[in-house]
C-alpha cells in the first residue's frame, strides 16, 4: 500500500502544469482549452509498462469491475462466482448488475480454491471473478483451464495487486478480463481512480461505451451531437486524477523493488520458525506478489495475540487480518441478500481468524524490519 507515501514534488508539478496547460479536468472535448488529454494518456502508458493490451481509465476500482461485467453482458438472473475473501466491492457491483454472487473458498493462498469452483458453476454461471487478495495472484492456470472447459470468461480482480505477475505475465491480463484500483491505499494512486483492462477490442469498446453515458465518441462528430452505443453510466477518471496517476505509473518500478527488500527481511527473520507453531501464506508457483503485505498464521490463539499486541506495540499495526476482516469475508455480510454462511464461507472465515497480515511501508526502513523479524521469531518459539 505505499503508493501515497511517495506523493511528493512530481505531482505537485503535475498538477499545476495542469493548470498551467488551461485547466481542463473533463477527460473530453474543450480542445481549444488544452494541450493534452491526460487520461487517454494514462490508459497508453499504462497498456505499454504491463504489456496488457486495452485500458480504460475509470473512477474506481469498484467502477471497474462493474464496467468489467456490464461489457461481460452480465445481467440479472445470472450468477458469477467469486470468493469469500474479498473485498465488499466486488459482491456490491455484481449485485447492482442484478446478478447473484457465488462464494468460493480459500486455500492456502487465501485466494479463491480451484478445487472447488466445478462444483460452483451452474446454467447460470456467466463469469468467474478470482481475487488476488493483498498482493498475491490467484492460481490462474487452474482457474482459466476450469473455465475454458465450460466456456466461461473470467475477470480477474486484481485491485490489490497492481505490479504483481504470474509466471511472467502481469496480473489483470491472464484471464479475458482484468481490473485495478488506483486508491490512496494502493501501490500506485490517482486518489481515487481504477482502471478495465480488456483482451478483446470488442469487450474494450463496449467498457469504453459503457463508462461513458454509452458514448462513441465518433471522430467525425462533435461531443453534443455523438451517437449512443448502449445505455450506459458515468464512470470517467478526471484529468486531475490522471496527472497524479501518470507520474505514479512512473514510481511503480521503484516502489515494488523498495518493498520487496523490506519484504524479503521481514521473511528472512521469520524462516527459521513458520513451520511449526507459525505458518506462512502459500505463495502459488511462478508468483510475484505486490510484497506490499506479510501474511502468516497460526492456529495457537494466545500466540496469535501476542503477535498483535507487539505489532500494535511497535506501532506496524496490521492491515485486514484481523483489522478489517469484517469487510473482507463475506461471512459477515449481512447486508446481501443471499446465504453468506455457506461451509466455503465458514471454513474460510476460520481459516482468516488463523491470519495476520503485516502492511510493508517505504516509511519504515529496512533495518526494521529485519529487527521485527527477529522479535517476531523469538515470540514464536516461546
């Protein structure tokens, strides 16, 4: 999540060369008024650092995945399945696209259980939507191979993996669609902002409808006099929005290779003992997390405890596990409309009580880390 540690000069130059430039924060139109169109230009960039094809720039991560399964064709009476570890955005836009949420189980990864999505899928079943939960990528090799068997798309929600691959290839373009968020707890953001990323230039084209109050944007008319591909919404990022995303595109290098080293110290300290009383979070085979978050379990409850407390101690803290793990498991989503207790959600909400996620800072130095290490190690082996 260090993204917003390093807002520093460069935006601020952004934003008042944005100014500077006319002071246009429309994404469209007012040409005269401007030199540049600072969200298309994102979308380019973006496409030509991670190699994904077509990117469309929208408002929020939660916007992003409801543009994703409208451009799916996901309707009302259909079904898309997902996990109960998660965030509540993802079952919110599949609600609001009428549809119904289907719960999956975690394995070890936390991520959503392969083994368990054939048993999942029904006549209704119009996508699947794994998670790439806290910087680590699904199994996306079972998970496509699964799907293409039943000839069902998938969308990966990779808002909390922004930079992480699997085998070679960046998240969000593994599966037929992908989506992002660009939020002040990313590891690059807009403020607010997420991004669609679609294999297909059809998909591509009716995301871009869609977003945009079904818009064409036909070259040979004016805004005013544009023609509707679709109903559609307004999903658009701002200009202003976009600057700011620009010259953090440009850190997302840096900021990996920074919280890797702080990472790779904090797993250092603790190898010795996360085999026993502790474990750590399976990392599936060819991944490349965010390392922007440490996870690791145990079953002994006071040893869990003491954990926490010293984190809170030390002024770490944690981040979801336990912190805010109320709005990322479904089983406690009451607000839905649908059985949020399933088996898959209860052994899952037990396997999370087990979990706690240790945020990795650019503030922190890694000497810190390393010390943390070793203080967590000698509470474990107590």
């Amino acid at each position: 999540m260090p993204g917003f540690e390093w807002i520093g000069e460069e935006e601020r130059a952004a934003l008042n060369a944005l100014m500077d430039e006319g002071g246009v924060f429309f994404a469209h139109g007012f040409t005269s008024m401007r030199k540049a169109y600072h969200v298309r230009e994102l979308e380019a960039q973006f496409c030509e650092h991670m190699d994904l094809g077509n990117a469309l720039c929208v408002s929020s991560g939660t916007a992003a995945i409801k543009v994703a399964l409208k451009a799916m064709g996901v309707k009302a009476g259909d079904e898309v399945i997902t996990q109960c570890f998660n965030f509540v955005a993802g079952l919110e836009a599949i609600v609001d696209c009428g549809a119904t949420p289907v719960i999956a189980g975690s394995d070890a990864t936390l991520n959503m259980d392969p083994a368990q999505l054939e048993g999942l899928i029904t006549p209704k079943t119009t996508c699947i939507m794994p998670v790439h939960m806290l910087g680590v990528p699904a199994k996306m090799d079972e998970i496509n191979a699964i799907a293409k068997a039943h000839g069902i798309p998938v969308l990966e929600d990779a808002c909390e993996a922004v930079g992480a691959k699997y085998k070679g290839q960046f998240v969000g373009a593994v599966g037929d669609f992908g989506v992002f968020s660009l939020d002040y707890g990313k590891m690059i953001t807009t403020g607010e902002g997420g991004l669609v990323i679609a294999k297909g230039q059809d998909d591509a084209d009716t995301a871009r409808h869609y977003h945009d109050h079904g818009h064409m944007n036909l070259p040979d008319r004016p805004r005013g006099r544009d023609r509707a591909a679709m109903p559609g919404y307004n999903c658009r990022m701002s200009e202003l929005n976009a600057v700011v995303g620009k010259v953090q595109l440009s850190k997302l290098d840096r900021i990996w290779e920074e919280t890797k080293k702080r990472y790779m110290a904090l797993e250092k300290g603790l190898s010795d003992v996360l085999d026993g009383r502790a474990y750590p979070r399976d990392i599936p085979e060819g991944a490349e997390p965010t390392h922007d978050t440490f996870i690791f379990g145990t079953k002994d409850d006071d040893l869990r405890q003491a954990v926490i407390d010293h984190l809170t101690q030390t002024g770490f803290g944690t981040k979801n596990l336990p912190d805010a793990m109320e709005w990322h498991c479904s089983f406690y989503w009451e607000q839905f409309d649908f059985d949020i207790k399933t088996q898959a959600a209860v052994d899952t909400q037990a396997l999370l009580l087990e979990q706690i996620a240790i945020p990795v800072m650019l503030g922190i130095e890694i000497s810190a880390y390393e010390q943390l290490g070793q203080e967590l190690a000698a509470l474990i082996r107590k």
